[in-house]
C-alpha cells in the first residue's frame, strides 16, 4: 500500500524537442492561418501578455480584453453564480467565438482558422490564502469555414506567491493554445504538451474534456485516467453518464460514502457492501438529513495488477460501473489518510469508507507505512482527525468456514489495543444486516467463470451487470466458448 506517485507529469516523449513559452507563442503569432481572441477575467491577462511580448501579435489577436468588475462581467456574459467556474467558461468561449465569426467570417472565413480562448481564474491574494484554481479553454477550427472542437481545462494553481499562480496560468495558457493548434491529433500527447515549462508541484490538471468533430472519438474518461497515469494530478471524475466532471463540482460541501475495488466485475457484493454501509452511514448524527454522495473509487494499482494499465479493460469496467449510477474517482491514492485528505479538500462532512476484512487486515500492516515517519499511528492520526469512519464487510473464510468480522479480526498482538480503540469508539463498524448468500462471492472466481464459459457467474453479479457484460462481450465474456467451440471443431 506505499504510495509511490509518478511525477511524470512533465516528462514528454524523450523524441520530441520541448519548446519554450517564448517560441509556441513566437509561432503561433507568425502563424498567418490562426486568428482569434483572448478574454480572461480574474488572474489578469497573463496569456494575452505573452503573445504581446514576443511580438507579431497583430497577426493573431483580434481582440484581448479582461473583466475584472462583476457588473462588467455580467454585462458581457450574462449573470453567473459562480465567476470561477465551467458554466461561466462556457459562456465565454460561445460569446467569444461567436463574435469572431459574425464579424470577420465574410471576411476572411475562407482562409483562416478561427480560435476564442478564455480563462475564468482566482489566484492567491491578501485576503485568499489557498491555492489558485481556475478553468480555461479554448474553441477552434482546425480548419477554415469548419465547425469548432473545444478542449476544456480546469486546474489548480500550487505556488505559494500570486505573481508565481500568475506565471504558471500564462504559461498553462500557450501550451494550451499551442498544442490544439498543433497536436490535436493525438489527445495522449496534447495532454503531456500541457505541462510543458511546468511541474506537478506547481501546477495540476484535474479536468481535460474534449468535444467537437475532431474530437468525436475521444472518450472523456480515458481521458481523466490519463491524467492520473501521466502525473497531472492525484485523482480525476467522472459521472455515471460519463461527463467528466471536477470534483470540487460534486463533492463540495457533501457527505460521501465511498467504496474502493477493482470492479472486475461488479458482483451482489459489490452492491451489498454499498447497501449495507448507507443503512448506516445515514443514521449517523452528523449525516441525517445531509445529502449523501455514494462514490467509486478506482487506484492506478487497482487498474495495473501489476502491470500496464490496459485502457480497454478500464472501459470495460466503467461501462459497467455505470448500471449502478454512481460517480467515478480514478486516483493514485494507495494509502487511505491521503485518499482521507483528498476528499477533505471538498467537503469538512462526514465521510464513510466501505471495505472487505482483507482491506482491513491490510491496513493493520505496518510494513506499508516505513515511509511515514510516525509509522502506522501517523496514518491512522491522519486518517481519523476528520469525522471519518471504515464500514467492513464481514468475510466467509475459505476452508475454515468461519466468519470474520470487523470487531473479531486477529491483528499483530502490538496493535491490539489501537485496533480495540478504534473499534470502541466506532470508527471502525461492523456491517449489519448483510446477505449471507452474498459471502461466497468472490470477483476474481467470478471472472474466471465468466471467461471460461461457466453459465453460473450470471447469478453472481446483478441483473443489469449480467445484461451489459453478455450484450457488449465485455472483460473477456464470449473467449471461453470461443474457444471451446474450437477446440470441439478441431477434434
């Protein structure tokens, strides 16, 4: 469970040539085909200023502006609930965009391709001390008298001084006009070009969602699992619909109950854990009468097995996952205090966490906390400061029959009293009232069964799973009998 993140984020193809800030917008000006507006509220114009620096501006800029007045704002772009947010982007880059083409499509429509960039952005200042964040995209043609593809972006600026928030918008912002430009054909790539001049300690993309007909292909959700993968950020969302979402969006200001796995496949216990754990997580004190969001959570490690990830699998079990209609959370988060603290961020709620006896037992490891330096009762202080609280499924051991729970499970004899304590004060709670003929599940022999052609996984899983597995020929369903009927056809 030790966390090892990748700080790739910045690391591009070693084959390709990084350039600087000074040269994609050096040759974005020179560029006589591209022709567009720059509109940026909050932060200031820290993109328009560096086509304005390294001259032949002319060339690109119809027009920069920035509204810093929300009277101002508002006359523009119609009133807004939130001026740092997506909805207020939207509106940006659609009043943008469409002015461009009303007013120079006669014009020069026919030779040039039109883009509207926009940035909506609130950086540190003397009366907001935390970090930056702000949404930013751009709308464009990728060829003239063509219908438009977005790229929206939403980020969190990390320094600790606004001048340096400011600095690495600007810089966020060229790469992001540079690379729909110039690479969007490969979104794999144009996601790596982002964090060019940048690092993961100064910066993180928690949202890249494509749309419009060059980007027709594009599915949004491996989009947000790249994310992770490459570094840009810890964890990314995604609904059940698969819109992808920043979790701020979500999450803000709710109670959440979560449940981590590998969902290879959803089974009944799957579903029961979640049943089970929100009988009792809405009886809390703290949560009666609090909206509840249930999430899933997927970590890098759950998807890898050890291994490459393999992005169709993860489609797989995402077109899957939506039959329960829940929201998704791909993260890199191997140990639970800083999943605790992630989701902390949005919400000061209460949080419960459903799991399974073995994750349990697995937390009571102490080999997975050598790199903390308080050990095992660092991560359990860290995890527990907050009103959070494990949910445990009991487990049906194998061979023995016996039944462990929460409450009776055997730890080391020096965590004995940290485990009693925990279970004393509720924070960690048995499930009750769960189904027994839910305990001799198991996914991975579910899998196995539905590979091999074993009719039998279909009572194993819910309906709907059962339903979308066999009609779409998911997680390998289908390659047993195939291959049953050719080993028949070959004797």
């Amino acid at each position: 469970m030790s966390d090892h993140s990748s700080n790739s984020a910045a690391a591009a193809p070693e084959l390709r040539e990084q350039l600087g800030t000074h040269q994609k917008a050096l040759r974005i000006n020179i560029d006589q085909s591209i022709y567009g507006t720059f509109a940026e509220i909050g932060a200031g114009q820290e993109v328009a200023r560096w086509f304005f620096r390294v001259g032949g501006a002319a060339g690109t800029m119809a027009k920069a502006m920035s509204a810093y007045d929300m009277t101002f704002s508002d006359a523009i772009y119609g009133p807004s609930d939130r001026y740092v947010s997506r909805q207020r982007l939207e509106t940006m880059l659609q009043h943008e965009f469409g002015l461009l083409v009303e007013r120079l499509n006669e014009k020069r429509g026919k030779s040039t391709k039109f883009f509207a960039y926009a940035d909506t952005c609130a950086t540190r200042s003397f009366t907001r001390k935390v970090d930056g964040d702000g949404w930013l995209g751009i709308r464009y043609q990728t060829e003239p008298m063509t219908d438009p593809s977005d790229i929206i972006v939403h980020c969190r600026l990390r320094d600790d001084e606004a001048v340096l928030q400011q600095e690495a918008l600007g810089i966020l912002g060229v790469n992001l006009v540079h690379a729909a430009s110039y690479h969007f054909e490969d979104p794999r790539e144009l996601l790596l070009l982002l964090m060019d001049g940048l690092s993961s300690k100064r910066i993180e993309i928690d949202v890249v969602e494509f749309s419009g007909p060059v980007f027709a292909d594009v599915d949004n959700r491996l989009i947000a699992l790249m994310l992770v993968e490459n570094g840009l950020c810890d964890a990314a969302m995604f609904l059940a619909n698969g819109e992808v979402v920043q979790p701020s969006e979500v999450l803000y200001k709710k109670s959440i109950l979560i449940e981590r796995g590998s969902f290879r496949p959803v089974t009944n216990v799957t579903v029961d854990m979640l049943r089970c754990a929100k009988a009792q997580f809405v009886q809390e004190p703290k949560v009666q009468g609090e909206e509840v969001i249930t999430l899933l959570e997927m970590t890098l490690k759950n998807l890898s097995d050890g291994a490459k990830i393999d992005h169709q699998d993860f489609l797989d079990r995402v077109d899957i996952l939506r039959t329960l209609g829940h929201p998704v959370l791909i993260s890199n988060f191997a140990e639970y205090h800083r999943l605790a603290a992630y989701l902390f961020r949005y919400t000061r709620k209460m949080i419960g966490v459903v799991m399974g006896v073995p994750t349990l037992k697995a937390i009571f490891d102490e080999k997975y906390y050598t790199d903390l330096e308080g050990g095992i009762l660092e991560s359990f202080g860290r995890l527990f400061k907050n009103d959070l609280k494990f949910y445990v499924y009991p487990l049906l051991e194998e061979g023995s029959g016996a039944l462990i729970s929460a409450t009776n499970l055997r730890v080391a004899p020096n965590l004995r009293h940290l485990h009693a304590f925990l279970v004393e004060n509720r924070l960690i709670e048995s499930l009750r009232d769960y189904s027994s003929q839910c305990l001799s599940v198991f996914s991975r022999q579910v899998l196995a069964k539905l590979q091999s052609g074993d009719a039998s996984w279909e009572t194993e899983v819910p309906p709907q799973v059962a339903r979308i597995i066999k009609e779409r020929g998911l997680l390998g369903f289908g390659d047993g009998n195939a291959a049953g009927r050719k080993a028949s056809q070959a004797a």
